[in-house]
C-alpha cells in the first residue's frame, strides 16, 4: 500500500486566494492512473484553500472566541471545495477516488491524533478505491479544534494500515544542501537520515498554518521508523510522481533512519 | 434537541440536473437563524443532485459491476456539491452549521443502519454548532454500497440522541386524505397515526432512489415510537419552518403513535 501525499504548492496557486491549479492537478491525475499500482490513498494540503481561512480565524491555536466556529467551519468548507476539485478531476481521469473527509470521522487529543479508527478507510481501499483525504480544521478533546496537516495524518494512517511506501509531492526536488533559490551551489541530498534532519530544508515563505517543511519531517520522521519507505519528489516535474508510484528510478530524497 | 429535515424538493429544482433552490434555501437559513433554537441538526436530500445519479449507476441495488465504484463515488461527490452550498448559506445567514459527510463515518448493513457511532456527531452539537448531513452513497457490508436516505439518518439519530422533535420540511403541506393535485377536494390531515400509513400520501412524481413519501413515513414512524414528535410543514410558505422550529402553531401534519 502507497500513499501519495499532494502538497498545496501543487495542487493550488499558493499566492492566488483559493485558487485550485487545476492544470498541474489534472496531468498528475493521469500520471497516477498510468502507474496503475494501487492500492494507493492520497493525501492533500490546503495551499491557497485552507490555510488563509484557518489563519485569518486562528485556529490553529484552538478556540478562544465562540465566534470563532464560523471560522473553524469555513476552513472545513475551504479544503471541501479544494477536495472536491481534485477527486472530480481523478474520477475523470479513471482512478476510482473517494472523497473522505477527515473532521467526520476524527478528532485530535492536544492537536495529535493519538489513535485512529481507519477501518472505513480500509474498507473503501479493499473495494479498489482510492481514498482521499485532506489536512482539515478537527475537533480537539483539548482545545475545541485544532489543525490537522495532511503529515500528520499521513504518518498516523501509514503506521496504522502498514504502507509501504510515502510519496511526498512538492514544488521542489528534495532536499537540498542549501536554499537551492539563494545559492546556485546547493546540492540535492539523495538520501537524508530523519535523526538528522536539521539540514537546510528552506523555510516555506506562503502561509502554512501546519508546521512548515520542519513539520513535514518530524512526521515523515514517525513513518519512516514505523517502516515505510519515504521519498519527496517534484511535482512539477512531468514523470516524477509517475515513476515514484511505480518504484522506478526518479530524481528526489530518500529518507532513511 | 430538534432534527430538521430539508426535503430534496425543497432544496433544488428538482427538475433540473443539479440545481440547486438557492432562493429556498437561502430564506429557510434566514428562519433558522430568526428561530435560534438550538441544539439543532439538520439532514437534506439529494434532490436533483444525489438522485439521478444514484440511478443511473444502480447504486441502490449495491455493486454488480466492478465500473460502478465511479458512479458510487460520484454519487457522493454530487452530494457534497449540494451540501456545501447550503453550508455556504447557512454560514452566511449567521448559522454556526458545519458539514458531516456520512460515508466518512458510517456504513449499513443490508442497508439498514444497525449501529451508528453518534459521538462525533455530538460532540459538534455541545460545541453549539448545527451539523449538516445528508443522504448519500455509502459502504454496505452485504451488498458493497447502497443508498442511505436521509430519513434513515435522521430516525436513528433521533433515537441514538434523543430528539425532542424532527421537522420535515417538503414541498407539499403534509399529508392529505386524497392527493390534493388532483382531488380539490382532499383536506389536510392534521394528525396522522403512524400505524395507519395507509393514507394517500401521494406518489411522488420524480426520481426517488430512497422509497418516496411510504418509506419517508415508516422511517418517520421508527422516531415517533422512540419518543420524538414528528411534524411536516411546508417549506415553500414562508415561516412555517421558522414556526416549527420555535414549537409555534403552524400548518402542516402531526405524527402520532
């Protein structure tokens, strides 16, 4: 079992309020569906969608204001619009995906999802399906509500329903040795070991109500010690996702332990 | 704790391929918020969005062939189309609603929901939300999937969280002796026991996957007998739901026992 994680970079135009990128979307829909290897979940991040709205009605920090639920639905409804773009976009492009939203079936404890019923989950991927899932706006038994990242669940669903392999999509290569946008020189690391991961990994400069690329590795960091294989590709790059989806040889970093 | 139930007919133009009534329900989110009687859940039908789609890919009759897993899913994917615009609506209209998507949490089985885990659920209503649900094409452990209709939902949460009373709001007065579009002479009932369902309630003239107003009424019937007071009103005169929800006088059919 695969799980494809598309990172809002990639499936919206980050500086565009909800802006869904539609073109990028639709040729990795085919790319997935020419890889053909399932069973497969796909997880997104909220990009120009869910993060602006959580940001703006702070809900990240969890409820201070009742007034504060309208905000916490609207960013629900931001990453319902988002979801539903990309799962019409899959069927069409014949991968049979199924929308699931993650604030119906789970709540966190102190922002983290301490356990996790992912039997409907795996009900839909036993049917052949391809679940799709989404960073949301979740009940919190300790803060009302908090921000689920799409990283966080990924890890948690990955430990839980036993992946094999995390595919993390991006707008950049990997990781580098340095800002690959400030320094000409900077390297792509083919292989990063997550108990070292205070490489220069770029600090994301959009608005991201989850944690940013540190964030993504500490929960990349819990997959790949629950014994998945973890690899960050560009998926702006024509092929790449493709090629990870099948295992084959693709431009990226490896984590190892 | 009040259920409101917004009838497919009430919500879109049932006569048009997904459309939705957005004039409908943009007053009825102005008399919910005018009653401001919480807590309160509302549950809608699928109307000319679920329903024709539903159809036709034989979602009903469960899985057949492997091909109909797309029209399964998109037989959700209309149904969350319908469902965010009246969240939308809702919002706006200074409703705290936040959406709930059924195939996320549950399942039936043969398509009956044998247990449902309402916990989610209530835990959005303590917070003093209104969650909105709706029928939808969900998981079937002896059949794959099946249709599970909002009036199913909403008899086993009434009776799972005690409802104090369910309003279903359509677009007829309620139930007449005689069809009231063709007999002038037909007269309002203003109390219906429902171990007498045998009165002309009319076959409803469109496309219905889920039983049409018989299984509306034997759903109906299993929340009357766990204690809730069931009315129907019609929802294209204005106020009547407004009058409903606050427990008010108001035109339309009682059910008793």
């Amino acid at each position: 079992m695969q799980i494809l994680k598309l990172g809002g970079s990639v499936v919206t135009h980050k500086d565009e309020y909800m802006s869904a990128h539609t073109e990028n979307i639709k040729r990795i829909a085919k790319e997935i569906a020419e890889a053909g290897s399932y069973p497969l979940i796909i997880v997104h991040g909220g990009g120009s969608f869910g993060h602006p709205v959580a940001k703006k009605h702070r809900i990240a920090e969890g409820m201070v204001d009742k007034s504060q639920i309208f905000g916490f639905s609207e960013t629900h409804q931001a990453m319902v619009k988002l979801n539903e773009i990309i799962v019409d976009i899959l069927l069409k492009a014949d991968v049979p995906a199924f929308a699931i939203s993650p604030s119906s079936m789970l709540y966190t404890n102190g922002k983290r999802l301490n356990e996790l019923d992912t039997s409907i989950v795996k009900e839909y991927i036993e049917l052949g399906m391809v679940p799709v899932l989404y960073g949301d706006a979740v009940l919190d038994s300790e803060q009302t509500f908090a921000i689920l990242s799409g990283d966080q669940l990924i890890a948690q669903l990955s430990n839980d329903l036993g992946a094999d392999r995390i595919i993390f999509a991006s707008d950049v290569d990997g990781i580098f040795t340095d800002n690959p946008k400030l320094n000409p020189d900077a390297k792509l690391l083919k292989k990063v070991s997550v108990g070292n991961i205070e490489a220069n990994v770029g600090d994301t400069t959009h608005t991201d109500v989850t944690g940013g690329m540190q964030g993504k590795l500490s929960e990349a960091a819990e997959a790949v010690k629950g014994g998945a294989d973890v690899i960050m590709v560009n998926a702006f790059e024509a092929g790449r996702v493709k090629a990870a989806i099948r295992g084959e040889k693709v431009i990226g970093t490896f984590l190892t332990l």
